[in-house]
C-alpha cells in the first residue's frame, strides 16, 4: 500500500496493519490518497470513525 503526499514531522498519515486489517489516522484534515494494490483481489470494507462523537459510518 501507498500513502501520497507525506508530509513531515506531524503532517503525515499514520497506519497501521495486520494480516486481516488496515487502520489509517490522519488529525491533520488534510485529504490524502491510498493505494491498496497489495489487497488486489479481496473484498474491502472501509469505515469512517468521527473522532468527534465515536460513531461509525460505513463507506
């Protein structure tokens, strides 16, 4: 996977991963790109969590 447009110290998207899951946090509102080459040929699900109220939102 590809992160675009890494900025520096902390203006950069952190992520992380395992063998069935990809966690991505970004606090600085800046919009970015991911390339999930690396799962090509699996289903995705995304989710959006809304640091402000915790609810989930599927997308």
């Amino acid at each position: 996977m590809l992160v675009s447009d890494q900025g520096e110290k902390y203006n950069r998207l952190s992520v992380f991963g395992g063998k069935d899951y990809l966690f991505m946090y970004d606090y600085s509102c800046r919009p970015f790109d991911i390339t999930l080459w690396t799962l090509e040929g699996r289903r995705i699900q995304a989710y959006w969590l809304n640091p402000a109220d915790s609810v989930w939102l599927m997308i």
